[in-house]
C-alpha cells in the first residue's frame, strides 16, 4: 500500500473509506424553508406597503375634519332652535333685558361651548377609529401572510380591506352628532 494521508479516501491500513453522500437532504430543506420565509417576507411587505402607501394619514385627517364639520352644524341647528325659543319665551314672559336674560344667554353660550368640545371629540375619534381599524386589519392580514398566502392575494386583501374601513368611516361621519345639548334648557 503506498503511503497515503489521511485526506485520500483509505485508511491507514489501506482500505478504502466510505463516506456517507450528501447532507440526507438538510440543504434541499433549508433551501425549502429559505423560500418560504421570503415568500412570507414579501406578503408582510405587500400588506404593510399597502398601508404605508396612499396618504392614508391623510384620509385620518380628512375624516377627522368631515366628522367634527358635521357635528357642527347638528350643534349649530341646535343652538339656533334653542335662542329662538328661548327668546320668544323671554318676550311672552317680558323679561327681554333682564337678568334672566342674560342668565339663559349665558347658559346657551356654556352650552354650546361644550358642543364645541364634542364636535371636535367625535372628529378625532372617527379619525382614530379608522386608524385603529386599520391597525387591527393589518395585523390579521400579516398573520395570515405568515400563514401563507402570496404576495398578490396580501396586497388585495388589505387594499379592499382599507376601502371597506375608509367606507365605513365616510358614512359614519355623515350622521355625527353632539347630543340633545339644549333640551333640558329652562325655558322662561
């Protein structure tokens, strides 16, 4: 037996080695498992693309300002009625000028003081609404990501998602409101 090292194939006493073949498929799995981790990679980035894009921020404020605009006018419509009967009680009664007067004006100034307040309560919790529904959407849609679905269906499912919410808050907005704050006023 010639000399041999330890790196040629045979042993010290000359018979050949056998070495095991390939990994028994650990590559081929890993290979496998890399390739799904980045499909699940692309379809979190899809979904979160889908809601970083768009000015959505945007849309936050815009329905922000549309419900507090609407909840105006109610608290405005309100407090107009409400001057109106309270002056027509005061002359009926001839206290026009009086103390009573200014007592109720200054009630119906703290009144829609407080109108004012709520209108502009329910313009930032539409907006935050809308921001929180679309927060809980994402995250369902990047665990069903992780769940497996491709990047396409993920980008579908949140752009839709997004319309229905945004939708949804539109149509909210059109019936904000302050309250009955003027119907317990003391007529005189």
């Amino acid at each position: 037996v010639p000399h041999m090292n330890k790196h040629s194939g045979y042993s010290k006493d000359g018979r050949r080695l056998y070495h095991k073949g390939g990994d028994g498929g650990a590559g081929q799995m890993r290979a496998d498992e890399s390739a799904r981790q980045a499909k699940i990679q692309a379809a979190v980035d899809a979904v979160n693309g889908q809601f970083a894009a768009g000015g959505r921020d945007a849309m936050y404020t815009d329905i922000g300002d549309a419900t507090k605009q609407v909840a105006t006018r109610d608290l405005d419509k309100q407090f107009t009625q409400a001057s109106r009967q309270n002056l027509f009680g005061l002359a009926r009664a001839g206290l026009l000028g009086g103390s009573v007067d200014a007592e109720a004006g200054g009630d119906l100034q703290q009144r829609y003081g407080e109108g004012q307040i709520k209108a502009t309560q329910a313009g930032e919790g539409a907006a935050s609404e809308l921001k929180s529904t679309d927060e809980r959407t994402r995250q369902n849609l990047i665990s069903l990501a992780q769940s497996g679905i491709d990047t396409g269906t993920a980008a579908q499912l949140a752009a839709g998602q997004m319309s229905a919410a945004a939708e949804n808050a539109r149509a909210n907005s059109g019936s904000a409101s302050v309250g009955r704050l003027f119907d317990d006023l003391g007529q005189a």
